[in-house]
C-alpha cells in the first residue's frame, strides 16, 4: 500500500507527501502514469482511452497538475490535448513523490491541483553497488501487448559512475467485454449532443401533430410557391385566427383535421427514429484505433564526491498510439480525363478517420550539487534541462496538426543548515518555453511563454509539534504570434492574440501535532494562484482530437485556490488510519463550457470561460501489516475517497450548460487489498469498487451517470537465485472479472471502456 514520504531530517518535512516505491510501481502493471498512481486516495485516471491517462487530484487535472522529472517541469502537454500522454518508463522510475496541497509553493501556480515528481535515474545520485548491475525484464501479456526493460550502471574509477536504461512496449487493438460504446449511444432517447460525443448519427423524422392546429394559414397559402419566402407544406398550420396580408388582417381556413378537447400536455410532434449509425464502423469485443508502440531511452554519468556530485544525461521518448475516436478528413481528389480528351476534378469526399498521435521528445540535463559544510547553508542544488519535443495529431494518415516545443528549465535549491528548531529551504527556477505549430487543423497560434518564481519554506519543530510556513512569488508571461496560415478562433476574446503578463502569489502552512504517541492531528491552509495556459487564453478552431471547436479567450483573470484541510490518524502495532477531509474554494475557476451550438462535421462549440466552484471531499487509509515470522509476512489494504466539484457562481448561463455540479468528474470509490510473502514468494490482490456518480451535471442536457463497476487484479511472484542472478517469475492479470467499465470522468466514455481482461506473464533478471 501507498505509504507516506520519508524525508531525509535535514530537510523541510512536507506532511501531505505520499510515496510510491519502485516496488509499487511495478506491481501496478500500468503503462499510463494516471493508471500507475490511480489507487491513492484523491488521485484517479483521466483516461483518454488506454493509451493516454493523466493523473486526476481531486477532479483537477491537466493544467493545474504539475508532471515533473526530479523537480524539473515535463514536456506535459496533456492540459493542451488530452491525447497527448506524458510517455514513461516506470521500470526505469525510481519512485513517484506525490503533492497534494503543497506543491504550490515549491513548484507555481501549475501546482494548483497538485504535483507528482518522478524520482529518474538518468544522472546517477549515488556510486553503483558493483562494477556492473542492473536488470533484464521481459513480459508478454493476452490483450495488452508486450514489453521489454532494462537498467545497467556500473562504476568507473573512484568517483565516476554510469547508468543506462531503457524501455520498449507495444500493443495492437485491444479487446473489450463487448460493445466500444456505451448502450446510451444507440438508445432513441439520445440527445443530439450525447449522440456527438457517441460520434453517432442519428436519422429521425419529426412528425408533427396536426389535429392540434385549428386553422391553416392564408398567408401561407397564397405565398408557398413564392421562393423568397422558403415556406413548406409543415408552416400551413397555426394555432392563429387571422393572417396579415397587404396590411390587412384575414381569416385563416379551418383546418378539417383539428380535433377539438385534446388534454393541454398532448405534444405537437412526435419525433421517429429511423437510424442510428456509427460515424465509423466498429467491432464489438475489440476496442477500435488502440494500438501503440513506446519506447524510452536514457543514459547519464555523473561524478559522485564527499562535498561535489554534478552529471549529465540524455533522455528520449517515442510514442505512436491511437485515440478510440474518430474525425472528419476531406480526401484528396484527382483528375479524370474523358475519351474525347475533356478533363476535369473530381473532389475527394470527406471520411472519418481513426486519431492517432506521434509524441517524441528529447532531453538533456545536468544536475549538480554542492555540500560547503560551513556556515550557514546545508547544500546548494543547480538542475538545468532543455527539451526539444514534436508532437503531431493525425486523422488516419493526414498530418492535422503538429507542435515543435523547445522548453528550457533551471532550478536553483538551497538547503539552510538546521539551527536549534528552524530548518529551511530557499530557491529560485526559470521556464522558457516556444511552441510552433503546423498542420491543416492547427488549433493554437505559435507561441511563447516565461515563468520565473522564487520561494521559500520553513519548517519549526518542537518535540510535538511540526509548524510548516512557505511563501512563492511567480511572473509569467504569455505571447502568441499570428502567422501565416493561422486563423484565430471565434470565440468571446474574438481572436485578438493579446500578450498577458500575470503576477502569482503562492502561500501555504501547516501544523503537525502528535496527540499521543499512537495518535496525530493534521491541519492546513494554502493559497495558490495560476494563469491561464496558452490554449486557454489563444486557441481557436475545430480541435479535432477532443473533437469539439475549441475557443480560447485572451481577457481570461488569474485563477486562485483557497484549500483547508484537517487530517486525523494513527499507528498502532502494524494497524494505521487516516482519514482526511478538505475544502477549496476556486475563485475565476476556468472551464471549457458548453454553447449549444454544433458544427458540421458532429464539433461542438465550446468556450473557456471562468466561474467559481467549489471542492470538498474525504479520503481515508486503513491498512496492517503483520510479520508472523521470518518467512511470512502478511498486509492488508482499504481506502476510499470522495470528491464533489460544486457549481458555486451564481452564473446563470454555467447553470445552464454545466449545472449544479462541473460534469465528467471522478466519482467515489472504495478499494481492499492483500498480500501475502513467504519466503521467496509474493502473491498479491486487489479489488476497487466505482460507485454510481450521485452529484451529476450537464453537458446542456443532464449527464447520464455510467454503471458502477467493479475491477480485480492480482500478481504472484517468484524469486530464485542462480550463479549470483536473482531471477523472479511472475504471472499478473488486470479487469480479471472482465467487466465493462466506463470511468464517469473520461471524455471518451462513451466511446471506449477500460480494456477487458488480461494475463501478463513474464521474468526480470538482476545482477
């Protein structure tokens, strides 16, 4: 089970950091990062089909949940497109720090939600345990493809020493417990923008009901076969006595179908359905466009010494994966020449075609830091990466848009010697970042942003009290260029592409108080604010992978976050408890809205806007563990959380389109685990329980709640040695119940479950 970070003393102690070790990560047999961090309480995966999860902290996601690598922001782009996933290797991850409501401080106003930090090994932190070790894995698995892994490092010299590491996985289309939609799309009762999202089309015939129209219009009569008018046989009938002809009023005919004494609620029409067909064709048992091919490859060498450790690496990712949508492409067209020798164009008819996206990304990065042991200052940490990403979204073959991203970042860290109950940390980082983007259905104009912050944390301890204060200030600045062969969108800002400069002031505290030697009482307050993006300030036009026309507004405010949170627990003989209740208070809370309106093609129309809304919830952790004797040991697992994102505004229009309550959010749920581990081996089990979503909005119409569902996992392992190799064997298996789930907060749930069953079997040899 999830425990909590064990921070070296020297250090600022964050008391809501969770960890995820090593071991963790590889039982979770996730190859998303929000599948892989989906059972800790508060957290749940977005889920944009298998092959794109970001990880959700407490209904808050994308732009306001930071991805890092060691403290240095990702090339995380997943707030722009859901699509695009943040590739990782987690064999190759050491382990994951997890911030909830106190990353705001350490890391800006995209900290909002939350931080996760990658714990990567590329720069080795410390001398390798032999000449050469490392790890050899292999897996392949019934339904969701294979996978390789490794990690050698190794020593040279005295000082020096050397990693590489790597990860290659794939998959073909991936099966499912039965249809790819949800039965909501082929229901007669879906709504015209339900059926959008469904990427179905719906053929209906409204028949109107004549019986209730007492006359049949004059006007109409004498006009229909007047073209400037545009009237059919459907405007004849009226519920008006007279008519307005030559500025005249005239009696209307009666209609010889009316039927007087009807009940007041008959309806005036009655609408048929005739079909109901998929924008696509699709295969029941197989979910369509699921493929993918990752791979990761990383080496570093650093200089490990008593008061010095500095290195440098290299990192590349490679993603090509499908989305399990679909979009509207115009094919080309060609030329056709008659006998006779005339030659003329024919037009290439438009199609829907499967989504698909290329991620790669490379990185260098340098780390260093340096330990003076004299006067005031612990250590001083310098970290510097550059990344030059591409990032392109296809319909079928046809490249629909691309983004060339170059980001630069620096970190600078200061530790302050501790002195008598004070320790602190101090810092200051810097962000560049330059987007270019190309395609036939560019949805954000080149851009550029800045993000510079500076900030500082201190820690008062007292035998049992723990007093955490910390204080950020941020600058950033957003610029977008309008050129060639860009248009900007339609929405309320109008397209004017203004630049946007944005002070951000980040506060948090915290109080750790031990009630009893078993027994704690946990509080705290934080105050974070965040700018908008540059897809919330700039886009505009049809973002054919979330398929919908997106609109930015460049007038957009800051956002801010006022959270409260108290937590109580303990730990007793192997048994501990928490459980944790929190509110925030989102003020100018920015969200894509509804307009009502549709575009050809099945695009909804939506808009940034801002409102305030309002996050409460609860989350709590049981767990004991229990060593009978040297060889076995036994541990059990529970948790459960809940969250509610609440439509506080007072905005009659967001009460319209959206709700009482923001729609697509996670809904609560409950989980129970075991494991058991004698001698050399490890069995372990897991069953999550998703409830019914209660607190629902509304996308217009009212969002349909998806069926709860249940998921059960398990891994067995085991570990020989043979000539000094430690080899461990394991058989793994996921949706083991094989049950067709649909998590409420994917976008495409409609579209796409989770996939169906799976068996993994694989080794991993060490050395």
């Amino acid at each position: 089970m999830l425990k909590e970070v064990i921070i070296n003393s020297k250090k600022v102690e964050l008391s809501n950091i969770k960890k995820i070790s090593k071991k963790e990560l590889l039982k979770s047999q996730s190859t998303t990062l929000g599948d892989a961090l989906s059972r800790v309480p508060g957290i749940q995966n977005s889920y944009f089909g298998p092959n794109s999860g970001a990880v959700v902290i407490r209904s808050l996601s994308g732009n306001r949940v930071r991805i890092l690598s060691n403290g240095i922001p990702m090339n995380d782009l997943s707030g722009i497109s859901p699509n695009l996933n943040v590739i990782t290797d987690l064999d190759n991850v050491l382990g994951i720090d997890i911030h909830i409501n106190d990353g705001n401080v350490l890391f800006g106003g995209r900290a909002i939600g939350g931080a996760i930090n990658l714990k990567d090994n590329t720069i080795p932190k410390e001398k390798a345990p032999k000449t050469l070790s490392g790890f050899l894995k292999t897996e392949g698995s019934s339904n969701l493809g294979y996978k390789q892994s490794f990690n050698f490092n190794g020593n040279i010299g005295k000082h020096w020493v050397w990693q590489a590491g790597g990860m290659n996985r794939y998959n073909d289309n991936i099966r499912i417990p039965g249809n790819t939609k949800a039965p909501i799309a082929y229901d007669p009762k879906i709504d015209d923008l339900t059926s959008s999202m469904a990427q179905v089309n719906v053929e209906k015939q409204i028949v109107r009901n004549l019986t209730l129209y007492p006359y049949i219009s004059q006007f109409v009569l004498e006009k229909m076969n007047d073209p400037q008018w545009e009237l059919s046989e459907a405007d004849l009938y009226t519920f008006e006595e007279k008519s307005f002809i030559n500025g005249e009023y005239v009696s209307n005919p009666k209609n010889s179908l009316y039927i007087a004494g009807q009940p007041a609620d008959t309806p005036l029409s009655t609408t048929l359905i005739k079909s109901i067909t998929d924008y696509a064709p699709v295969k029941r048992g197989v979910m369509p466009n699921s493929h993918a091919k990752n791979y990761v490859l990383n080496f570093g060498t650093s200089y490990v010494g008593e008061k010095i450790n500095f290195g440098i690496g290299i990192r590349r990712s490679y993603g090509f994966y499908g989305i399990p949508g679909f979009a509207l492409q115009k094919l080309s067209g060609h030329t056709h020449t008659h006998s006779d020798g005339y030659t003329h164009v024919i037009e290439g008819e438009s199609v829907y075609l499967p989504i698909n996206t290329r991620s790669e990304n490379n990185s260098l990065i340098m780390e260093s830091e340096y330990k003076p042991q004299i006067g005031a200052i612990e250590a001083i940490r310098l970290n510097y990466t550059m990344q030059f990403s591409k990032d392109r979204e296809f319909i079928g073959n046809y490249l629909a848009n691309k983004f060339s991203t170059t980001r630069q970042n620096a970190r600078l860290e200061i530790d302050q010697k501790p002195f008598s109950l004070l320790k602190g940390l101090w810092g200051a980082d810097i962000s560049n970042t330059n987007m270019d983007g190309s395609g036939g259905q560019r949805y954000l104009p080149n851009n550029k942003s800045h993000e510079y912050g500076i900030f500082t944390l201190q820690q008062f301890t007292l035998k049992f009290l723990k007093l955490n204060i910390g204080y950020r200030h941020d600058f950033i600045q957003r610029k977008a260029m309008l050129t060639e062969g860009y248009k900007p969108g339609r929405g309320l800002g109008g397209g004017k592409l203004s630049d946007r400069n944005f002070n951000l002031n980040q506060f948090n505290s915290g109080i750790h108080f031990n009630i009893s030697k078993f027994a704690y009482l946990r509080g705290s307050y934080s105050h974070s604010e965040r700018a908008p993006d540059v897809n919330e300030l700039y886009a505009g036009n049809n973002h054919f992978a979330i398929m919908l026309e997106e609109n930015g507004d460049d007038r957009l405010n800051k956002e801010t976050a006022k959270t409260t949170e108290i937590e109580i627990g303990f730990n007793y003989g192997g048994l501990k408890f928490s459980i944790t209740y929190y509110q925030t208070i989102l003020h100018d809370y920015l969200y894509l809205a509804h307009t009502g309106i549709a575009r050809s093609g099945g695009f909804l129309v939506k808009e940034w806007r801002q409102a305030d809304t309002k996050l409460n919830g609860w989350e709590s952790e049981l767990s004991y563990n229990k060593k009978v004797d040297k060889n076995l040991n036994i541990q059990l697992n529970s948790y459960f959380d809940l969250v509610k994102n609440i439509n506080v505004s007072k905005d009659n229009m967001r009460d319209w389109a959206e709700g009482a309550y923001m729609p697509n959010m996670p809904t609560s749920r409950f989980g129970i685990s075991g494991g058991i581990n004698y001698k050399q081996s490890e069995l372990n089990i897991v069953l999550d329980r998703y409830f019914e979503q209660r607190y629902l909005g509304k996308n217009i119409n009212p969002e349909p709640p998806m069926p709860a569902y249940s998921l059960l996992s398990a891994r067995l392992a085991h570990t020989t040695i043979f000539n000094n190799y430690k080899i461990e064997y394991f058989v793994a298996g996921t949706n083991l119940l094989n049950v067709e789930a649909r998590p409420q907060n994917s976008f495409l749930k409609y579209l796409a479950p989770l996939p169906g069953i799976n068996i993994a079997i694989g080794l991993t040899l060490s050395f």
